[in-house]
C-alpha cells in the first residue's frame, strides 16, 4: 500500500501527467490509499496508473459500484488495483454525479486495460444502471435480460417486487407475460 | 511429498486450433473464413450454436454455456450466469452487521469459511480491531479445513466428468469427516456463522484437536492412493494434458487467481504475499505449475491440499492459550455466565442483539485467498448499525472470463475439461 505521503505523490505527478484536476481527492484510511477522480478522465488516470513505470498497476482486482446516497456525486465506481511484484493496492474512485431527467449516469470503459473488467462493468450496469462507453457487451449479466430497475441503488427497495402467484390470476389477467 | 514445485512434462502446449493438428484433410476453407468473406453458407455448413445448461451436470450448478459449434470443434462460448442470483448484496444492506455473516457465507458454498473470514476481517479492518492470537490460529484451522473440504469435491466431481466414478466417492468419504470436524467444533456441517467479528463463536471442544490429528495423519496417504489412481491414468492424462493452455499474461490481464494462476507458473497467493490472520507463522509451500494445462491444475489442487494438512498441524502444535474473541463489550457479546450476575453485561448484550454494533464511517477492502483464489470484500460503513454497501470479488465469477480462451480451438469434450478444472461455484458467481 502507498502510504499517505505516497499516496499525495501518486496524486500530484497524476494531475501533471493526465491534466490537472483529474484527482479530487485522496484519503488513507485503515491503511489503504484511495484516489477520487473525475470520470471524464478516467480512462487517462488508469492507463497512467497502469503503464508508468514505478507504478504499474496492471492487475485489477476488483470492480464495484457503490451509492453514496444522499452525498453528492451520489455513484461511485471503485477500481481496486493491485501492483502484484510490489503487492501494493490502490483504491481509485471515480465520482459520478446523477445526471438528472433519468439519464443513467456514463464513464468509460476500461475493458481495454484491463480485460477483466468486463463481467465487472456488466454487473455495475446491471444493479446501479451506470452505463460504461464503448464496452464491448453491455448487457444485465446477472438479473433477467427484462427486468427494469437498478436494484442496488440505496433508493430501491428491499422486497420491491410483488411476489405473483397463479391464484392471482383473475386479478391480474397474464401475469406471467 | 513436500516438494513444492513440479514438473511433470516439458511438452510444448499448442493452445491452439485442435483441427490444425489432425491429419485429416480439411476440404476447402472453414465456414469462419468463408462467412467472414462474405459468403453464404448452406444450412449444414453453418456453425451449430447449441445451449449447454443451465441444468447439465457437468456445469457443476446452473451455468449455462451458449457454445457455437464447427462440427465437433468449440469456436465461441459465452457463459450466462444469473440463474441463482438472490440478492444477497442488497439483503446484506438491510441487515446490521452480525446478521449478514450467514449471508456471506451461502454465496461460496462451497468456501463458506472463506466467505466470512473476508467479511468478518473487512469489518475489523473498518472497527480496527485486533483479534486474539487463540482466534487466529482456530481461523487459520478451519479455513484450512475448508480449502480440504473444497479442493475434495471439486477433485470427486471433476473426474467424475472426466469419467472416473470411484474418484468421487473416495473423496466424498473423506469430505464427509471434514464436515464431521465442522460439526464437532461449530454445531453446523455447512454454514457454520463460526467466525464472529473479533474472534470465532466458541472455543474448540475436548476431542477436537485430536480428531483433526487423526484426519490429518490420515489425509496425506488418501492423497497418495488418489494420485495413484489420477495421475498415471491414461485416460485421465490423455484428457487433461496440453488442453486449455492459456498464457501466464493472458490469465493475469483477465484477472484470474488461484490455482487456476499458480498452474500456469506464477507463484502468486495471498496466504504468503500479503499474510492475513497468522498465515506468516506457519512453513508450507506454494504448489505451482509449468504448462497450465488441465493436469497442472489438478495438480497443484492436489499438492496444495497437502500443504493444508502441513498448516492444519503446525498451527495445532502452535495454537495459544487464552481467548478465542476480543474483550470489546461494544462490539462482542458478553460471556454467556455474565449475563445472570452482571446488569452491564445484560445491557450490553440486550443492546448488541436488538441494534448491533455501530461502525464508523469508511470503506475497505479485505482479501483472502479462498479455494478459488482472491475472495475480496469491500464495505462501505455509513456510521450506521448496517452496511451501505457489501460487495464481494468472488473469484469464480472473474474466473469464468477465462473459459472462452481455454476452450476456443477445442473438442466439446475438452470444454468439459476445461470447466471441470476451472472450479466455478455458481453460488459464488451469481451471489
């Protein structure tokens, strides 16, 4: 793990390199350093993260959405990426605001960096409906292909679905269409 | 048979085109090509696209496999995963912390041990909690138990699909006395909610340590009498050897862990390079292979569930004296015999079952190396009684990724083999 000096270095040679202000923020905590970018410069940050040498971050363990709500930028896309001869991780968060008017929020794929990141951005599309650009199958990997909702974002309820059964049927005539 | 490193063939792997090799003539060019060049095939020149699953036996649970077929040879695969999925992220935001251990655990079910060391660990990791040593070293025994009990099935039921029926009720039997081991210390067979945040539930009983001594005097020469049976085998080798090579790079970029990693020569595990609980005290190897292929795999299961026999020892020689939970009344229940003399420990016990513990706001990522491979859980606390955000990084779900280039260029039957020595618990990927 860089350590908090580390981590503000990692910061300031990110922001020369990638342009500035692509960092927002840092914070070490519990021992792990994580870096909060900007969206639109993600795909910069990582490619930085990943091929300058005396970083080389070049395995990604980990990639999961989280729902800050009600703090603003509400998503969060979290990068947990590892420098495997070091065994160093870093947490990069990239904060994505809620566009409004029912847009899905958007961010760049980086499936081209990191091939693994392809079942991992499928199942962030699926459960909070942040859409990743040019991924090469975006689809729901892990609900029906039909269900509608992003049920893993914190205003979604628990229980949100009506349980059907087949003596609802006069009810609700074909429900099972 | 501690030798950690192996080499058992030099054979270049081809890792490429099954048809290239056969000296059968191929008529014209292959029904890719010629579609890629625009032609129009007939109806029988076309590639068969079959589903395999969601209920195939082979697919060990609901996985289903859309497989594109050029005669006998596999062109595509494209798993679709999902059949199992239940919410058990979203459950786990709707729990306080120390209900959401038995959810964990039934993601893997197969590594329920695994499942809750990452969550339980995660969640010391956010409270900074330090656990007593006796409760590591109990951690460390079952978890080791658990990769025995995981690798013994995956070992039945893989060359069961490989055809070799006894294999699977010899190593049934011996999972079988895991799980007696699981009952006698926990209550539970499977899914035990053993591990509790700051330590196990309960201390070992009388008897324990030493019927993890039998099992494990015992162990080594199953192990050797299952080699015996798999490893010259030459139905066995002819199925396994060079079949789903993929490139040491190639398995890193789709970020493949585990065994499925160390097979193909990269000495990476988490118990030795980044050591959780007490993993550093103890002396064992890490089995790793040469080619990467189907055998390699097996393999190094095999040898890594002696080095777990070696572990399950040393940390019983090594295992302290004093308690097996922290002495953190905000956060671990107070002892059982307290709670008729002493009101606080009433209260605290009456306050921890109703509301749970509060952990302070932050997010952490905790990895262990499950049966698998990496099995991270990231949290996220919002100061609350309950997780905002759970995630778990199973490994079976970012191993699956790797299926696709294992198996392009092969037989149906290698598909088969590949997906055998890759281990998927469908419990873990759909979560």
């Amino acid at each position: 793990m860089p350590d908090a000096p580390g981590l503000e270095l990692i910061a300031q040679e990110l922001d020369d390199a990638a342009g500035s202000d692509s960092v927002l923020g840092t914070y070490h905590e519990h021992g792990q350093a994580c870096l909060i970018v900007d969206p639109e410069r993600i795909l910069e940050v990582l490619r930085w993260l990943r091929e300058t040498p005396g970083q080389e971050y070049r395995f990604l363990a980990s990639l999961h959405g989280v729902d800050y709500l009600p703090a603003e930028p509400r998503f969060g896309v979290v990068y947990e990426l590892l420098n495997m001869p070091r065994v160093e991780r870093l947490r990069v968060r990239a904060a994505l605001a809620e566009p409004g008017d029912d847009a899905l929020p958007e961010i760049d794929s980086c499936v081209s960096l990191y091939p693994s990141a392809e079942f991992h951005e499928r199942e962030v599309y699926d459960f909070f409906g942040i859409v990743f650009r040019d991924h090469p199958d975006l689809r729901r990997i892990l609900m029906p292909e039909d269900y509608v909702g992003w049920p893993q974002r914190r205003d979604f309820p628990v229980g949100g679905e009506p349980v059907i059964f087949t003596r609802d049927e006069p009810d609700m005539p074909r429900w099972y269409e | 048979m501690s030798d950690g490193v192996q080499t058992h063939h030099s054979a270049p792997a081809h890792g490429g085109d099954v048809l290239a090799e056969t000296e059968a003539e191929v008529i014209g060019t292959s029904p890719i090509e010629r579609t890629a060049a625009g032609e129009a095939l007939g109806p029988e020149e076309e590639l068969l696209t079959i589903n395999m699953g969601p209920h195939h036996p082979a697919t060990h649970g609901v996985l289903r496999l859309l497989v594109s077929l050029e005669g006998e040879v596999v062109r595509d695969v494209k798993p679709i995963v999902g059949y199992v999925h239940t919410g058990i992220e979203k459950n786990c935001e709707d729990k306080s912390y120390w209900k959401v251990i038995p959810f964990v655990e039934r993601m893997d079910y197969l590594s329920y041990f695994s499942n809750m060391e990452a969550f339980v660990g995660c969640v010391e990791r956010l409270l900074e909690l330090e656990i007593p040593p006796r409760a590591q070293y109990l951690r460390v025994i079952h978890l080791e138990l658990n990769r025995l009990h995981s690798h013994l099935v995956w070992l039945g039921t893989s060359a069961l699909d490989l055809g070799a029926m006894s294999m699977f009720f010899y190593c049934f039997r011996d999972r079988d006395k895991v799980l007696d081991l699981f009952e006698m210390s926990t209550g539970q067979r499977m899914h035990t909610r053993y591990f509790q945040v700051g330590g196990v539930f309960e201390d070992i009983p009388v008897g324990f340590e030493r019927n993890v001594r039998a099992f494990c005097a015992e162990m080594p020469s199953r192990l050797d009498q299952y080699e015996a049976i798999l490893n010259a085998n030459e139905i066995f080798l002819r199925r396994t050897r060079d079949v789903g090579v993929v490139p040491r790079q190639r398995l890193i970029d789709l970020g493949v862990t585990g065994p499925l990693l160390r097979a193909a020569g990269e000495p990476w595990d988490l118990r030795k390079v980044e050591p959780c609980l007490r993993y550093g005290d103890f002396d064992f190897k890490i089995p790793i292979g040469t080619v990467g292929d189907g055998y390699d795999r097996y393999r190094v299961r095999v040898q890594e569930m002696r080095e777990s026999v070696r572990i399950i020892e040393q940390a019983l020689d090594g295992l302290p004296e004093g308690p097996w939970i922290a002495d953190d009344r905000k956060v671990v229940l107070p002892p059982r015999d307290e709670l008729a003399t002493s009101m606080e420990a009433l209260i605290h016990h009456f306050k921890l079952v109703t509301e749970g513990y509060r952990v302070p706001p932050g997010e952490a990522y905790y990895a262990v190396e499950s049966p698998r491979g990496e099995l991270g859980c990231f949290v996220l606390a919002d100061g609350s009684a309950k997780p905002a955000r759970v995630h778990i990084r199973d490994p079976s779900f970012v191993n699956l990724q790797a299926l696709r280039e294992m198996c392009v260029g092969g037989y149906v039957a290698d598909l088969i083999q590949n997906l055998a020595m890759l281990d998927p618990i469908l419990g873990g990927i759909d979560r």
